[in-house]
C-alpha cells in the first residue's frame, strides 16, 4: 500500500449514514487534495438531500457526481439515487442504470470494484454502518489491488450486518471508531 | 493503473465484435463495459475474456447471449414522471401547431418508452398525425418492444409512474391482463415503426420533431456522445426538441451551442434556428 497525496477515498455507508458522515466528512480539512466519492443507499424517488445537508457542514466543495465529470481533489461526489456510480481509468466519473446489485443502485460494490480498478494502491475505501451486505465484494477488490481498507468498528456501528460483513470479507481490513477514521483520512493528503 | 491482461483481452473482444459482426462497443464507457464483460464470462462459464471471444467469433449464437450483457436493458414506463408530465405540459403545446409529426425513441428497448409515449400522444388528441420511430441495436428488445407484453408485476409501478406524470386515463384501459401478463394494444403500436439502428455505427433516416434518448449515451463516452448528438441535430426539424435521460447533457458535446436549454431541470433541449 502507498498512500500519498495522489490517494483517493472511496466510502459506502447504508442505515445510519447520516450521523456516520457528519462525525467523518465535515473534519477534512481544507487544502485537502484526495477526491472522495460516496455511495449512501437512499430510496430511489428521493433527491439527494444528503449534499445540501454535508454542504453546509463541510470546508470541502459537497456535491452531486454527474456522468462524464473529471475527479477534482478535495471534492466529495455523491452517487445520484437510482444510478451506479463507477470511476473511469482516465479518473472521470460514470453512472449508469445497470440493475441493482445486492438490490441497491447505487451499490457500494460497483463503485469500490470500479474505483480499485482504476486506481489500484492508491485507493482507501472505507466501509461504515448498515444493514446489508454491500461493499464486502467492493472492499475485498480494494485489497487484492493492494488498496488501504477500513471498516467502522462493528461495536460503534449503528448497524451492524455491513462492517461483519466487509470484515469476514476482507479480515485485514483496519478496524476504526468513527473519530480514528476521521483523523486517519485527514493526515491523507493533506497539502 | 497499468493495463491489466484482462484490459487488453477486453480490447480485443470489442475489436472482434466490430469486425466481425459491426456491432461497435469501442467506445462505451469502459468501467461498465468491464464489469459486464466479467460478468458474462462467469455466467457463461469461460474461463477468460479470451475463451469466451473465440467463441463467439466462431459461433454466431453466442452472439445474442452476449449483446443481453453488453447492453443495458433496464426500463420502466413513465419513468421519471415529471419527464413526461414536461413533455404533455411545455412541449405538446408547440407539437400540436404542426399538421403532422414524427418522433424517434432511440436506444428504446423492450418498448416501455414507447408506449408510454404512445399514451401520451393518445391523450394529447396527437397520436393519429404522428408516426414513430422506435429503434434499438439488441434484436431481441426490439421483438419485445413490437409485442407490448410485460409481466403484471411491474405493472404497478407503471400505473404509479403513469398517474405522477399527469395521466388522463387509466393505464388499465390500454392492456390486457391474462397469464400473469400485461398486453397492451395494438392500437399503441399502429403507428410505430420498430427497427434497428444504431447511434453508433449508423445515419440520420426522417425528419423529426421530437427525439427522446434517454439512457443510452450514458454509456458512451464523450466521443461517441458527440457522434449521437450530431445525429439528432442532423435528424431535428428546425425548432424541434430533443429529450435525455435525467443525468444526461449536451455539457460535453461539440453541438451544444446548435441547442437551447428548453427546459434544462428535465434535460429537454430544442434545436436552434440555423
Ligand atoms: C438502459 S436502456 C434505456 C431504455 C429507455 N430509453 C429508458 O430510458 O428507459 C438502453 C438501451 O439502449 C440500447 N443501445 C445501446 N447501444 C445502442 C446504440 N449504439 N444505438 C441504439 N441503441 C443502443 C440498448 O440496447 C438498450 O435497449
């Protein structure tokens, strides 16, 4: 694993995002440079109430990833609802309406597989609460591409089933509190 | 990250695909094309993206099981409602001066656009000027497309997106339900013609007033996008509107300055005066 300044986060998250990303996001600090994307599973008729909500709480630019969009550093994307979010090879962003994979779109999955892909050892991906098993498969691939993976300690975690998860996955996963993941992603890159 | 193996054999793929049979997949959006490129090859059961090439090189039945994967057929009618509540409340209005229209679904699947577009037209008072084209490279959507018969359990969904998107009928009035299916009318369809085309490897055919492409350049990257505007600006009758998916923008697109935002929250753009 290399993590450097040319790193870049990938986070999924279900039940219990809301307060999970609120104690990690709004403490990276600004003149951070890694981009950051993220999938939250929300109901797919909803619009995105996440980004105003991160918005007013961040230093960093919150917004929603769109098709085509090339990776700014210190930017955090959102996936749309109802569309998978993946990363191109040449760092820009892709959605898609592909099904739902482990019945979500988008799936942390698609996005953490894409995103191993296209950037190998420097990625972290960082798997938090819920109550599915999404990103166990996505957070397996960041480490067999030699990626950095964090879970969120099943003991703090609102929900549980998505950390066990991820860590039966991928057992040297680092295992953090919420404040540990915090502080870890903010020594990242940081300019 | 350095090419991988497998990156390369995707290539290769893509290339014998072309030559081979001209379907033309070199400039999807490669994460995605990826991703079901594996998929195939586990379901199918190769062991490399190599094996599963020579096969379909050598055996033209392969053909069809691997277009299901490599294109998305992922539909519902009214989808996204307020698209079609827009087109009934700001664009009919301007379709219903001209004595007769043309209309052009591209990339429509198993068929759910259209005949939402169909109802549309229907309850507008325009389905009878109107002549539609509904084209798509995956055979066997088009084959479903032209018979109009879903499974009844997605039916609720389409009632609900039907209703949302300012409906006068009721869906029920345009189907059959029989056998656990739904089939809608021939009624629908007497004015659709149904044909392949591609955005990608083919040219401009009719005169059209409205264009709807939803959700099929996203899988393109941004050349192959500009090749499929290109074609709608080549295909729009002056004044003439184009609707996308809701995550999809002439943003990238070398003709964008030939389009006016119409209604830019449902990414409806119409064709500028020359
Ligand atoms: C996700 S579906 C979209 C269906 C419908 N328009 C909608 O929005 O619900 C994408 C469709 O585009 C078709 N398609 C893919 N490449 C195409 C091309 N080059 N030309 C025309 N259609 C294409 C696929 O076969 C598929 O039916």
């Amino acid at each position: 694993m290399n993590v450097t300044s040319s790193s870049t986060v990938v986070i999924g998250a279900s039940a219990g995002a809301v307060q999970a990303l609120l104690a990690v996001l709004p403490t990276l600090p600004a003149g951070f440079t890694a981009p950051v994307l993220v999938v939250v599973h929300v109901p797919p008729d909803r619009d995105n109430v996440l980004v105003p909500l991160l918005q007013a709480k961040c230093r960093l630019t919150v917004k929603e990833a769109e098709d085509k969009e090339a990776l700014a550093p210190g930017v955090i994307y959102f996936a749309p609802s109802d569309y998978h979010l993946l990363v191109e090879a040449d760092r820009t962003l892709a959605l898609s309406t592909d099904e739902p994979v482990n019945y979500s779109r988008p799936s942390i999955d698609v996005l953490f597989e894409s995103a191993a892909d296209a950037y190998g050892e420097n990625l972290v991906g960082v798997i938090l609460t819920g109550a599915n098993h999404d990103g166990a498969a996505g957070l397996k691939a960041v480490v067999e591409a030699g990626g950095v993976a964090i879970v969120q300690s099943p003991a703090e975690a609102y929900a549980t089933p998505m950390p066990h998860a991820a860590l039966q996955a991928s057992p040297t996963a680092l295992i953090m509190n919420l404040d540990a993941i915090a502080s870890y992603l903010s020594s990242l890159g940081a300019a | 990250m350095s090419e991988t193996i497998e990156d390369l054999e995707i290539q290769l793929l893509l290339e014998a695909l072309y030559q081979r049979y001209h379907y033309d997949f070199r400039h999807y959006a490669r994460a995605s094309i990826k991703r079901r490129l594996t998929q195939a090859r586990g379901q199918l059961g190769f062991p490399t993206i190599s094996a599963l090439q020579d096969r379909v090189l050598h055996d033209p039945a392969m053909l069809p099981r691997l277009l299901d994967f490599l294109t998305v057929q992922v539909s519902e009618m009214f989808r996204d409602p307020s698209y079609f509540r827009a087109l009934r409340e700001h664009v009919l209005p301007h379709l219903r001066t001209y004595p007769s229209l043309k209309v052009w679904i591209a990339g429509c699947s198993a068929g759910e656009e259209v005949y939402s577009l169909a109802i549309l037209f229907k309850e507008e008072g325009l389905y009878d000027r109107t002549i539609f084209y509904a084209t798509d490279i995956n055979p066997e959507a088009l084959a479903e497309a032209e018979a109009g018969v879903y499974a009844l359990d997605r039916i609720r969904k389409f009632t609900e997106n039907h209703q949302k998107s300012g409906g006068k009928s009721s869906l029920s009035d345009y189907y059959t339900a029989a056998y656990g299916r739904a089939a809608f009318d021939k009624g629908l369809r007497s004015r659709v013609v149904f044909s392949d085309h591609s955005l990608v490897t083919d040219a401009v055919f009719a005169e059209m007033h409205l264009i709807s492409c939803r959700n099929v350049m996203i899988y393109f990257d941004r050349t192959l996008q500009d090749r499929a505007i290109g074609l709608f600006r080549g295909s729009l009758t002056r004044k003439g509107f184009l609707g996308l998916g809701s995550k999809e923008s002439l943003r990238f697109s070398s003709h964008a300055s030939a389009f006016a935002e119409f209604l830019p929250g449902e990414k409806i753009y119409q064709k500028r005066e020359p």
